[in-house]
C-alpha cells in the first residue's frame, strides 16, 4: 500500500517541476533572446542549476560548517532535489 501511495507522490512531484519549468521556459517567449546579455543570464541559469547540485554530490566534503545542525540542514536543502531525481 505504501509503494502504491510513493509511486503517486513522485509522480505528482514530476508534474509539478515539469509544470515550473514549462512556466519558466513561457516566460522567455517574451525577451529578446538576439540580446547577448539575456543568452548569458539563461545560460548561466541553466549551467548552475545543473552544475553545483553534480558538484556538491561529488564532493560532499566541502561543505564544512563547524557546527552539524547548519550543516545537515544546508546538505538537506541541496540534496532534496538530487535525491528525488534518483529515486524515481
């Protein structure tokens, strides 16, 4: 019963990050993207978010606060969308 109800949850997570990024992706129907600065910025946007959550999993030793709680609050952000991605 708990599998059937997790298969449900991740696919509503799918459609609602699908649906975001179709929003998001709309929105640029209406910039000029022949404007070198706009390439930059969706180019930048893009490579960051695909960039820095591969090179945190990578190295998760970076990420050195002194004190565990901000840390594992600060991986647990990071981490949230990785490991959804995974599991699915």
């Amino acid at each position: 019963m708990s599998f059937i109800f997790y298969t449900v949850v991740v696919r509503e997570g799918v459609c609602l990050l699908g649906m975001i990024a179709a929003v998001g992706l709309s929105s640029l129907q209406h910039c000029d993207m022949s404007s070198s600065r706009n390439l930059f910025i969706v180019g930048l946007s893009l490579f960051t978010g695909l960039a820095v959550p591969q090179w945190i999993s990578s190295n998760q030793s970076a990420i050195q606060t002194g004190l565990r709680v901000i840390a594992i609050m600060f991986v647990l952000f990071i981490f949230n969308f990785i490991t959804a991605r995974q599991s699915t």
